[in-house]
C-alpha cells in the first residue's frame, strides 16, 4: 500500500484479516490495525502541505499508535497520509529528536526532562503544569496534529524520566502525577450542559477542547442538540466546565450532574 506522497508502507495483519462490518473496517488503520480517532477537517489544513487540501473530506482519522507510521487515513477514498507526508511531527511517533509535546505553548520533551531530572522542580502534577505548561492550551485541534489536547500522552512523557530519577521520594512523587494524568486516581462526576452560539463542527471542536484542557474525559458534544456531555474530577466544581465553555466565547449553563464511582 502506498501512502499520498508515494512512500510504500506495510498493512497490518490485523487491518489485513478484519472480519467486522464495512462501518466498523473504515475506522480501522490498516498500518496497525487499531481504531483511528476522528479527526476534523481543520486539523488536517493546518498540519497538510496546501497540495493535499483538494483531497480533505470529513472522513479522515488520526493513528495515534506510537509505532504506526501511519498520521491520518481514509479508507473511504483510501488515501493514507504517513509521517514524511505532514508539515507537523506528531511527537509521540518520532522516533528522534526533540519531540513536541505541547503545541500550542510551544513545550518539548525536552523541557520537561530538565524541569524534572535536571531541577529537580516538577514533583506534582501542579509543578508540571506550572513550570512547562504542558496541557494548558486552548487550541489544541488546530495545534496538534491529533486534533487533541496533549494530556493525552504526557503520562507517557513523564514516566519516561522516572527511570532517571534517583530519589525515591520525587519517584514516589511523580508515580503519582502520571498516575492522576491518566485519570487512574481520580473520582469523577458526569456533568450535562447547554451549550449556546455553537454553529458549525469547529465550535462544538472548540468546546470540546476547552472541557478536556480542564482535565475532562470522555467529552460529548451535539452541535445540533446544544449539549455537551463530560466526565470531571470531582476536585472540580460542574461550574468550571461551563467556565471553561464561556471562556472560549460560547454560553454554557449545567443541566444536571451524576456522581460516579469510576472515569
């Protein structure tokens, strides 16, 4: 198979035997045969030489499979986008290199490596936030290449350096931030809002990004219905996830709240 720049890649034999609906196989990368995430048209612009902009269609997924050559697939019009094909690294598939991590505060992994190995600062999912800014953007579907906020793998970043760091207590530490990144100690409630002023599929982008750059997990939501649905941590209140809405220019009232007892 060959991906849109002519680079020939291998296809999974996972992708390869599929045995699932025509529905369910378009989703599937054939690069690693896994799931793709859904990926915006608006991602794809910013992150895609101009050439390539005619062949954007909202049927697009992102592999986000650290091993998988593969960044952005159709199956529908079977076109494949690979690594040497997008304007952007995706840090977590570079293979080296300084890797991105936050791309709309402009944070590497290399920065945070220094904050925490060589400083000694970071030793709480605060101090990570506070000294590198990692997961504090706003504009992560048009920054990212995934279309996603970074918190997503900067657990990963940080338990990269664990092994690098020789005091027990700041391991013991960090143990714990990438556990709470991961939402792995964390008690959470599912909020419901109203949502107004969303208009097309980059609003309701937008205030799906704002709710996960809270700390927010499994973000719904419908743009016809003016909702969003979203799992917080109950050290939030449901009144920072509308906050989180207006702040980003979309007017936002909680419906109701149900406590849970896991993310």
């Amino acid at each position: 198979m060959k991906s849109v720049g002519g680079t020939e890649f291998s296809v999974s034999p996972e992708f390869s035997n599929f045995s699932g609906s025509e529905e369910e196989a378009i989703a599937i990368c054939p690069g690693c045969g896994l799931k793709g995430t859904k990926v915006f048209p608006t991602t794809l612009y910013n992150h895609l030489n101009e050439k390539y902009w005619h062949l954007v269609d909202g049927n697009f997924r992102f592999s986000p499979t650290r091993d998988c050559d593969v960044v952005y697939f159709n199956n529908k019009a079977s076109l494949y986008f690979l690594m040497s094909d997008v304007k952007t690294p995706y840090g977590p598939k570079m293979k080296e290199g300084i890797r991105p991590v936050c791309y709309c505060i402009g944070v590497t992994d290399r920065e945070i490596e220094r904050e925490i190995v060589e400083k000694g600062c970071c030793d709480s999912l605060e101090d990570v936030e506070q000294y590198t800014k990692a997961g504090t953007g706003k504009w992560c579907f048009v920054t990212n290449p995934s279309g996603k906020c970074c918190r997503e793998y900067l657990p990963d970043v940080v338990q990269e350096y664990l092994s690098k760091v020789t005091a027990p207590v700041v391991r013991e530490k960090l143990e714990k931030v990438s556990k709470e990144l991961k939402g792995e100690t964390v008690d959470y409630r599912e909020i419901e809002l109203r949502v107004s002023g969303m208009s097309c599929e980059s609003c309701a982008v937008s205030v799906r990004t704002a709710l996960e750059n809270i700390g927010g997990v499994n973000v719904d939501v419908k743009l016809l219905e003016g909702k969003a649905r979203v799992k917080l941590p109950k050290s939030l209140l449901p009144e920072d996830a509308a906050k989180a809405i207006t702040d980003v220019g979309y007017e936002a009232e909680v419906i109701q709240t149900r406590e849970l007892r896991d993310a």
